[in-house]
C-alpha cells in the first residue's frame, strides 16, 4: 500500500481572474555561505591492509574530487594513533581507508582548522562483493562523501568514538567478535553506516578539549658571561605542550661552581637558577620538529673572593650574595626516541641589570656583557593524557 508523505503546505490565492499559489516546504540546515565558497585546497589518502598502496582505488578517489583540490597518498605503513589525533597540516583532510579480509573497510578522517580544535569522522562499510568493481566504487564515495561532510560541518564524530574504534583497531579477537548489524530492509550489493555517534556540531559551537601532552627531563646549559667565563647549569624541566604547537616549560638547574681571576683576586661563583619559557614548535612528537622559545630567569647564587698574588697564602674576603635576572631566546632540534627525545639549540640571555666587581676600591673594573650566548642539551620523555 503506498503511503503519502506529509509535508508543511501554505497556499496563497489571489483572486480574480488567475490564482497564485505557493507551497513552502521543510528545509534542511546549510552550510554557511563562507564555506559553500571556500575550496577545499588539500586532502592526504592513506590506505592500509588489503587495498595498501593500491593505484586503481587511489585513482578512483581523486577523480571524484574537483581539479582545484590536491589530493596526495600518503606513504603510512600501520594505523598511529597519535597521528590520527594530531594532524600535521592545518585546513587539510586526512583520510585512512583500512581494509581486512576485503569484506570490512573503516574509514577514519582528521581535519584540524587554523582557528580552531580538529574534527573527526568515522565511518564502518561493509563489502558484500569484496573489493570488485562495485566495491571499489562504493569505498571511493565513501571516502570523497565524508570527506566533504566533515570539511561543510555536515557530520562528525567524537573524540571518543574516534579513540575506541582504534582501540579496537589493535584487538586480536576484533574479528570474532559478534556485530551489531541493522536487519537490512533489502538485499544490496553493499551497506555502509555511520558510526553512532557522527553528529554535526551543536548548534551552540562548542567544541572538545584540546589535547595535552607532559614533559619532564633533564637538561644542561652554558654561556658566556664575560670576565666570568662560560658558566654551566644543571637541572630538570616539566613541559606541557598544546596541539603539538605550543609549549609552557619551567625548569630548575645547579650552576656548577666555577672560578675565575680578577688579579689580585680569584673569585669563586656557586648558585642556582629557574626559567620559564613559552614556545613554538613545528610538528607534532612523532617527527623532528624545530623549537622556538622566548622566556625569563633568574640565576642566585653567591660570589667568594680570594687575594692571591701579594701573600704566600690566599685571603679569603667576604662572601656576597648575587640575583642576576635575565630574558632568553632560544632556538633548536628536537628528535623524537619513541614517547623520548633529544634536543639541542642555542641560547641567548640578556640580562636585565648589569653586574660589575670592584678592585682595590675603584668600580667598574670588571662588568658584566649585555647579551650572553650559549647552547644547551636536553632528554625528556612525553606522556599524553588525553590517549589513555
């Protein structure tokens, strides 16, 4: 029996001779105007299991795109959690096509705006037919649909959904474990479903918590401080990095005790410093990434003098207390070591007040330089809170 669809109808008349009527229906939401208009510039396909690497199926998802849009294959040998989470590029979708048996397909999808947190997608498809012509054609729009939704805002889904579907990447007994699978209305060649939570965004913007990966580690440093020679500081640091884009660290060192002449006297330094510093950084944790940094210190410490050259045995003075304040820029490489790193930059201090000693009561005989150069060397090792 055929069933009539109800629809929201107006109708206006005029009269006279001819009548004028309009029928006004429900419409769905569109995108914005701004995102209706702006291309989409680059989209990175990675394919893994039974279709890794493969030309044909490649081939059919970029020629669904527009010429405007580049799309690249990405060379990914395994499914990373951490690089699904965390795009590399900004206003580019990510898409992993991971395929087992040729009969189960997932389709996972990342894209990380310039102003704003990264979006996810996830989609499950099952291949009747296994990965023939019609399958391939079905996983192409799949991947060219869904890549669309999530960049108009049409669909996404969470976080979390996002992390239990890898989770369940890594399963041994994924495969033997029983589905839950809608009773399908008729036989189809294919089915594909949304993953229960792809949502659109709530209407009111807001938006998940971005993530956020801690640091600690040991570190060294040196630099030159003119009549004192090259000064080295020992100690440890926490980091807490944001998007793996920036980055609050705080560190804790030793000076190591140093000596150096001021005739007639040998001058003996000993103390201790703190830094804060705000960076930038290049890349994700994964890659080598470049960071920049810009931030304030303080160095303690204590200065003892000795008269040396006019008696047989040193005289020792008394000894005073120093606090040296200074800004920094720094610069380096960062290495990653598995959730471990290295890294090595160069360093530059400029103190904020000048230190000068006094010989034989005249001042000004030995002042501190106004710009210090030095380098330092870290290892740290990174925890992500958000993956656990």
């Amino acid at each position: 029996m055929a069933r009539a669809k109800a629809w929201p109808v107006a109708v206006f008349c005029l009269g006279g001779s001819g009548a004028l009527c309009g029928v006004a229906r429900t419409a769905h939401a569109a995108p914005s105007e701004s995102q209706q208009t702006q291309q989409l510039a680059q989209v990175e396909v990675a394919m893994l299991g039974d279709v890794q690497r493969d030309p044909v199926l490649f081939e059919r998802i970029r020629s669904l795109f527009p010429p405007q849009t580049a799309v690249v294959l990405r060379d990914d040998q395994q499914l990373d959690q951490r690089t699904v989470l965390l795009p590399q590029h900004a206003d580019t979708v990510y898409i992993w096509i991971v395929v087992t048996e040729r009969t189960q397909a997932r389709v996972y999808l990342a894209l990380t705006e310039q102003a704003g947190p990264t979006r996810y997608l996830f989609r499950e498809i099952k291949l009747e037919s296994g990965l023939d012509e019609v399958g391939g054609e079905t996983l192409a729009e799949v991947a060219h649909s869904s890549a669309r939704a999530l960049w108009l805002r049409e669909q996404q889904s969470s976080r979390q959904a996002l992390v239990a579907a890898l989770e369940r990447e890594v399963e041994p007994a994924r495969a033997a474990s029983p589905a839950v699978v809608a009773a399908p209305v008729a036989p189809a060649p294919t089915s594909v479903r949304d993953s229960p939570e792809s949502v659109p965004p709530s209407a009111n913007g807001r938006r998940e918590a971005r993530p956020l990966r801690l640091g600690v580690g040991a570190s060294g440093t040196t630099h030159s401080s003119g009549t004192e020679g090259w000064l080295t500081e020992v100690g440890a640091f926490l980091s807490f990095e944001f998007r793996g884009r920036f980055s609050l660290r705080t560190a804790v060192r030793y000076l190591v005790p140093s000596d150096f002449d001021l005739s007639p006297a040998r001058v003996h330094l000993k103390g201790a410093s703190g830094e804060l510093r705000a960076g930038y950084l290049s890349g994700d944790a994964t890659r080598m990434r470049i960071r920049i940094e810009a931030g304030l210190g303080v160095l303690l410490g204590r200065a003892q003098a000795e008269i040396v050259d006019d008696q047989p045995k040193a005289h020792a003075l008394a000894a005073q207390g120093f606090e040296r304040s200074y800004a920094l820029a720094a610069a380096g490489f960062e290495w990653p070591l598995g959730p471990a790193w290295i890294a090595a930059g160069a360093d530059l201090r400029v103190p904020l007040q000048t230190t000068s000693y006094e010989v034989d009561g005249q001042a000004g005989a030995s002042t501190s330089p106004s710009l210090c150069p030095g380098g330092s060397l870290e290892v740290g090792i990174g925890f992500d809170p958000a993956l656990r």
